[in-house]
C-alpha cells in the first residue's frame, strides 16, 4: 500500500528547509574570503609603497645630503697683485699709496670700519683688511703713514711692527670655461644688514617652518587674489635653494612637489645657518658679459669693490633687490628701477623692525654707490693670460674653474698701470705726428724685475679688455739689431776688449752657394772719423768695437758674427734665455730671429742681472680659499755668463744711451740714473724695438703693424720714447753699481787704444778684462810718466 502523498510533501517540503540556509551560508562565505582577500592585497600594496617611500625616502636623504654636504660649484681661481710692503724710508709718496688703495677697493672717508682711509696733509690714516697671506692671517687694524720729500717717513702701527702690509688688490679671476663665476664667503662674513634685507624680502618665517611654510603660501595667494595677478611667490629660501641647487628648471606639479620633499628632508638634517650661508653662495644676481655673478660676495666685489661684510645695509638692499630681475634692476643700466626696488627693500626691512624710521629714511636718500668708471679703470687682462700660461703647466682647467684657489703674482699695479699707460700714450704720439701713415700702429710692453725674474708688468696692445690679442706673448717679430749684444758679448768671452778695432768696410758672406752683401742702416760704411769728429780720422778704417755696438753699425756686427761663429752667437741666446727656434742663416746676425717681446725682455734681463740667468715667472705662490699654501713657485738662478765679458757688454750698452742709438733720451733721466740699452729695427722698417735696462728694472716695447707693413719711423723714434717714457718716472737704485773681480779701468787713446792718462788729449777711461789690458804706452802717457817722475825725485 502506498505511503499517504501527505507523508513525501512533507519530506520534500523539510529537505528544501534544510538545503536553502546551506546556499545562504556558502555565498556569505565565499562573499567573506573575497574582501578579506582585497584588504590583504591593499594592506601588501601599501606596506609594499610605504616600503619603497621609505627606500626612495632614504635614497633621496642620501643623495641631498651627499650633494649638499660636499657641495662643489664653480668657484674660479682669484689672482692678486703683490702686496705692497710699506716701512719707514720707502721711497714712495702718497698719492701713490691712494691709488694703490682705490685699486683695492677702499673708499675716502670715515675710518672707523675697515677698507676706508683718511687723508689729512702729509699724513694718510688706513684702516687696513684683515687678509689671508700665505705665511697666514693678518687681522684688520689702524695703521698712521706720514709722508716727506718722496718718502715714507714715519710709519706708526699698534702692533709696533716696523713694516705693514696692504692687503693685494685683486687683478681679476680665472674661468676658462667662461660659465659662472662666484666668490665664496661664510655665514660669518655676512653683514647682519643683508640677512634681515633678505628674509625680509624671500622669507620672514626662515627660522621657524621646516623647510616649506603654509602660512607663506596663504599669505602669498591673498596678495596675488587681491592684486588680480602674481606679484608674490610662497617659496621659503630653502624651497629656492633646492630649486637652483638639485633640480632643473621644469615647471611642474611633480618637480613642485619632489621641491617641497627635498626642502624638509635639508632642514630635518642641516642647520638653519647652512642653509642660508648656501643660498647666500648660490643666488644668481647680475651677468658681466658672458660672466653669471653668483652669490652675493661676488656681487659685492663686482658692484661695489668692496667685501661684503663692509656692505652698509641700503647696499646690501640693492643685491637683494636685484635678485628679483638682475637684468631689469641692474643698477648701471637701470639705476631709476633699481633705486625704486632697493627702497622698497629698505621699507621691508622697517616694516620687520629691522630699521628705524630715520634710518630708513636716510638709506633712502642714499645713491646707490656704483660707479661703472672706477670699475673699469684698472685693467690687467694681459698679465692674466701670463698667468693663465703659466699656471696651466701645473693646474687644469677643471681646478682653475671650480676649486676657488688663490693665486697670488708679482704684478706690481703702479708699473702696470705705467707700462699700458705709456703704451698707449705713445702710440697716440705716434700717430699724431704721423697720420694715415701711423694708424692702426700696434704695441706691447714688459716690465721684469731682473734682479729674479718677477714679471711685474705686461701690456699686450692699446686694447685692454679681457680677449685681446696679446702681443707680449704671442706676436713673434724679427728683432732686428737687438741681436747684436750676443754677438758682442760672445767676442768679449774669447778676449774681445772695447777698444778692439773692428772694420765697417763692405763685405760679401758665401753660405749654403750663395751670396749675401749686408748693408749699414744710412747705407754707407763708416770710419773713425765718425766716432771723433776729426776729418782727418777719415782714413782709419776701423773703429773701437763698443762704437760700433753703441752706434749699431751692421756691417760691423756681421764681421765679428762671423769671425766669433754663428754657432757659437746661436749657443750665446741660449744661454741668455732664448728657447725659440734660431735659423743657423748669417742673416741672424743682423736680427733675422723672431721673438715675442717676453723673449726680449728674458734675454735682457740676463744681462742687467750680470750674467745670472732667472727664469721669467709671475706667480709667487697659490693658496687654497682659505690661505693654506698649495704650491710655491721658488726662485731660480744660475750664473751662465761670466761676469767679466757681461760688464763689457754692459758697459756698452750704456754707452748706446750715451753715445749711440739711444742719445735722443738720455736727457730725461738723472745723470745718476744708470740706463743701458739697445734698439732694433727690422727689415723694411717694419718692427720698432728697444729693450734696456737701470739698476733694477728690465723693459722691452716693441711697436709695429699686425699686418706686417712698414713703419714710418725707426726703434730711435718709435720704441724707445715709449720704453724710456715707462722708465723714467721710477725713482730705481742709482749708481754705477760694483766693479767685478778682474776688471780693470784705464785710461786709453781713443785712436789708438794705446795706454793714456786722464790729462791726455782724447783719453777714454774704459774696462778691460785682466789679461786684456793694452800694453803699448801712447806718446802723451810716457810724457805724463817722466813729468810724474820728476815731481816723485823732487818730492
């Protein structure tokens, strides 16, 4: 019998009961895994992110801090003049000591601060800068000079030192790469007046927010809301030091943002004080040509001359106001804008309390103090590519560009300002008195203290800026009769006298099958009647060797070149100091030897140094930034001639002043004033030469066209007003100077070279090497001998 139907609903009906809540259960389950799985993976993306925030975090705070801890900008090299040395008993006077200091950027006025002097009579106050020399610190102080008859007569420091050094005045910098250029100072060296005139202006709240500052940037949007357009920026100085110092100059959310992370990873690990001592470094303020001026102790030097740390607060006012526009607010373009911008930087810093009202309305009335003539007045850019020669022997353009090295040199102002001065003096002269004929005459100049081979003075052109083609070192010239002095000098070793007769008769040289007949100057030969002035010397066909020197006689100097040897004239300039290529022609006998006028000015000053060969340099040592001595350029010497032979040639070569080629400007210098020298002029008269010499200065000038055209005048009327126009207003030693070991003087005929006393007629008092001296006795000096005899008996 079949189960009542009531029986299976029900089952039915209770099994469907049980299964649905197990339908239920499961999606709920399977509902529960899925979001617990979401969150898993939200939780590992954001452990994962925070992960890699705290590596990128961590990598960031590396790399800032490496950047900034070892932070290297471009800092080039700074060059300095030699310090000037002030003691009692300098032959100096004040003016001189003034024009020193205007160099160095002092100024007239109070001398309560240092970098200022005061004029009062005979009597100059200095308050003398501290300065890092390379034998160490020398700190600010007072220093009292009393001037008297050309000298320093009284010098009273509070030290008690008997000598004072003025601090170098600075002769420019070294950048090859011509890209920025900056002026490192400390947090130190800057004037309180700077600092508040820049948080006042870039950011009040520098020493309280952590490196960006909301309240800034609030501040910022009300005044750009309220002036419809942008005229303020919420960029803490950090944010801007990070913006010029790690990152490129995109504009974007990202870079914003990756500024912002920077700026307070810099604060949470660097102090507030390096930080602004960076920005101080960092700010780009005015361009100087192809030059960017970064930081603010550059820009003091640059606009002012002065140190930074001297800066008054309306001058500090003025770089920060051209910080907003170094183009727009320059101040020697624009001085209405920036006299408008800097008093509105003033009236930030009253409103900070960090002026008074009447102090800022008296730096309101202030000028803005930037004179575009003094900076432009002393120029010494020929000097610095000799430096620049020298220095990269031993330093790159790397070192000379980033490192801030100090390079100081034995440039002497008063002589360099002399030598361009005179240099372009004459030349106008020249041309003057010449016309069309003269124009676009050209020059160079060299000044060396002989004595050690410090070049102290170069002039490369009458253009003086920075890129000039700078002839004293690079123009390679035929020197012309300024040859001749080696070959004199080299007859004088093998026992030449003065008086030793030379002919000046024509002559024919064969070399290489060919044929070359020199010429004299006046194209004419010359006999002794030209020395003394008596007709009837005319028929004595040969003349005393040093006339011959003095009066630059070519056919003369050929014979003796080529009867001493061209080798052996060739081996002479070598050890004088010549290094350059010399044709082994018998035309270098009459100059057929090209020389740059520093060549020139090496060879002569062997000569003026007795013999004793120092080599030319111009750097005295360098220092690092902070006066650590880094390499020192030692002095050289060495004795290649010996002293006999060169006082012969000396003593030629003042007779050249006195007696030759030279006359025309002996009148202008002391009777005690020992001058000696040489001209030259080159074939076709197309150089202008002279190189001389007094007891303590050697100069070589050259004159001539780049072109390679004649001249319309010769060495005697074209270099040597020039050299002697240079030489002339320096008070040098005076005086004969010694008499070497193995020298003789005596009396001798000027005819004959014979024996003579100073009472004979015609008697010259000339040098003879020992063993050289004449023995033949002329007739007036054997008379003299049995008179002296006669007074001896009776006696």
């Amino acid at each position: 019998m079949a189960p009542p139907r009531k029986n299976n609903k029900n089952k039915k009906a209770n099994s469907s009961a049980s299964i649905a809540p197990a339908k239920k259960t499961a999606r709920a389950s399977g509902a529960g895994a899925a979001g617990r799985s979401w969150v898993n993976i939200l939780v590992k993306v954001l452990f994962t992110g925070l992960i890699l925030g705290l590596f990128v975090l961590a990598y960031l705070d590396a790399w800032v801090m490496e950047r900034f801890e070892g932070r290297k900008w471009q800092v080039p090299a700074m060059v300095y003049a030699r310090p000037l040395i002030l003691y009692e008993g300098l032959v100096i006077d004040m003016q001189t000591v003034v024009d020193e200091l205007h160099a160095a950027g002092y100024q007239s006025g109070d001398t309560a601060r240092a970098g200022a002097y005061r004029r009062n009579g005979s009597k100059l106050e200095i308050h003398r800068r501290g300065f890092d020399f390379h034998n160490g610190f020398s700190p600010a102080r007072r220093i009292q000079l009393q001037f008297k008859g050309g000298r320093l007569r009284r010098l009273a420091d509070p030290t008690g030192a008997s000598s004072v050094r003025l601090e170098p005045v600075q002769i420019g910098t070294l950048h090859p790469r011509l890209h920025e250029a900056r002026q490192l100072v400390s947090i130190e060296q800057v004037p309180q007046g700077l600092i508040d005139a820049l948080l006042s202006t870039e950011d009040r709240d520098f020493y309280a927010h952590l490196g960006v500052s909301p309240k800034a940037i609030a501040r910022a949007m009300r005044k750009n809301m309220h002036e419809g357009r942008v005229v303020q920026g919420g960029s803490t100085i950090t944010q801007q030091l990070v913006k010029n110092f790690f990152l490129t100059g995109e504009r974007s959310y990202g870079r914003k943002a990756l500024e912002a992370v920077i700026a307070v990873l810099l604060e949470l690990r660097t102090e507030k004080d390096d930080i602004l001592e960076a920005y101080i470094n960092e700010v780009f303020i005015a361009q100087d040509g192809s030059r960017a001026i970064h930081g603010f102790g550059l820009a003091s030097a640059y606009l002012f001359s002065r140190p930074l740390r001297e800066l008054d607060p309306h001058e500090s006012a003025l770089l920060v106001a051209m910080m907003k526009g170094p183009s727009y607010y320059n101040p020697l373009r624009h001085p209405e804008r920036a006299l408008e911008r800097r008093n509105l930087v003033l009236a930030m810093m009253a409103e900070q309390g960090h002026l008074s009202q009447q102090q800022l309305a008296s730096y309101s009335q202030k000028p803005l103090g930037v004179e575009r003539r003094r900076r432009q007045k002393y120029h010494y850019s020929a000097y610095l590519d000799l430096v620049r020669e020298q220095l990269r022997r031993d330093y790159s353009d790397d070192a000379l560009s980033t490192q801030g090295l100090r390079i100081h040199t034995y440039l002497d102002p008063q002589w360099q300002w002399r030598a361009q001065k005179q240099l372009i003096d004459g030349i106008q002269r020249l041309s003057k008195r010449y016309g069309k004929k003269a124009e676009g005459v050209q020059g160079a100049a060299v000044v060396v203290d002989h004595s050690s081979g410090d070049v102290i003075a170069v002039a490369g052109g009458t253009d003086v800026y920075h890129g000039a083609y700078n002839r004293a070192l690079n123009a390679r010239r035929p020197i012309g009769s300024l040859v001749k002095p080696a070959i004199y000098l080299t007859a004088f070793e093998k026992g030449y006298t003065l008086q030793t007769p030379i002919s000046d008769e024509p002559l024919m040289v064969t070399y290489d099958n060919k044929k070359w007949q020199p010429q004299n100057f006046d194209r004419r030969s010359h006999t002794l009647a030209d020395i003394t002035g008596d007709q009837a010397d005319q028929s004595v066909l040969e003349i005393p060797l040093y006339q011959a020197l003095a009066r630059s006689y070519n056919l003369a100097a050929v014979r003796l070149g080529t009867d001493v040897g061209i080798r052996a004239v060739t081996d002479t300039l070598r050890r004088l100091g010549f290094e350059g290529r010399i044709p082994y022609l018998p035309a270098m006998l009459l100059g057929a030897v090209e020389m740059r006028p520093l060549d020139v000015a090496q060879i002569y000053a062997t000569i003026a140094n007795r013999g004793f060969y120092a080599p030319l340099q111009a750097i005295r040592n360098v220092t690092d930034d902070a006066g650590q001595e880094l390499l020192r350029y030692p002095l050289k010497m060495e004795q290649r001639i010996a002293l006999g032979p060169v006082h012969m040639l000396d003593y030629s070569l003042q007779a050249v002043m006195h007696e030759g080629t030279g006359r025309s400007v002996a009148r202008q210098f002391a009777s005690n004033h020992r001058i000696a020298g040489k001209t030259g002029t080159s074939d076709d008269q197309r150089d202008s030469w002279f190189a001389g010499y007094d007891n303590g200065k050697t100069t070589a000038v050259w004159l001539g066209f780049d072109d390679n055209r004649p001249l319309p005048f010769t060495a005697a009327g074209g270099a040597l007003p020039v050299w002697a126009s240079v030489m002339r207003s320096h008070r040098g030693v005076v005086g004969a100077g010694p008499v070497p070991e193995g020298i003789n003087y005596l009396w001798v005929d000027q005819r004959s070279g014979a024996l003579s006393r100073e009472t004979c007629d015609g008697a010259i008092y000339l040098p003879f090497m020992e063993g050289t001296e004449p023995t033949e006795e002329a007739p007036c000096y054997k008379e003299n001998t049995i008179l002296h005899w006669f007074k001896t008996w009776f006696q």
